[in-house]
C-alpha cells in the first residue's frame, strides 16, 4: 500500500451513509412534470434550500431532505436523481457546490438535458 493512501474498511464504508449536499443530477430535463409545471420560471434560478424548502425539485429514487441549507441524499441507492428545471430555459451556466462523504461513491452534475436531438 502506498504512503498516505486512504483506506476504509467494509464496516466503516457500511456505517455512512451517501449525504450528498448538493447533487443536481439533471437540470432542464424536457419531458418531465417536474420540469414541464412551469415553462415561465425564470432565470437567474437559486434554490430554497436555506429556507428549507425543496418544493421546486422532483425526487427520482433516493431519499432526499433537506439539511442545514443544503441537499442532502441519505440512500445507498445508485442512480437517485434530483430534478428542477424549465423548459424554457436557455443559454445558463450554472454554479454549485457538491460534497461527497464517502469518497468510493460518485455524483454527477448533468444540465441542459433534452429528449429531442435535433
């Protein structure tokens, strides 16, 4: 093993749990209700998670709360997605901040998904 390599063991791995603070997994995804419900939400967008709500997201598997201002995700579920979006936004950048717990899990931050490909 290589010096300073980071090492978990099964039972410490099976003790946490996938807090991901912030994991925005598809933003402006056509084709869904959640982001279908209001085509007029403009933009610049910030989410409301420092008053606690998250009523704007739809959950896709995952169990999703949120926590002292932020996103949280507390499932061993692989591919649990957290949607927002609008379908008429265009040309946005986004900025957000992710923390991974366990650092043998993924995320990924995905946006200007369309279900047309022309």
């Amino acid at each position: 093993m290589e010096h300073g390599a980071l090492t978990m063991s099964a039972s410490q791995s099976r003790s946490f749990r996938i807090p991901v603070l912030l994991l925005l997994a598809f933003l402006a995804l056509l084709g869904t209700p959640a982001c279908q419900r209001d085509s007029t939400r403009g933009l610049p967008y910030h989410d409301s998670f420092s008053k606690g709500s998250a009523a704007e997201w739809k959950a896709l598997g995952g169990t999703w709360e949120v926590v002292n201002g932020a996103m949280r995700n507390d499932s061993d579920e692989r591919g649990a997605k957290l949607l927002t979006g609008s379908v008429g936004w265009r040309d946005y950048s986004i900025d957000a901040d992710i923390m991974l717990w366990i650092l043998t899990r993924g995320t990924t931050l995905v946006c200007a998904v369309s279900t047309t490909h022309w």
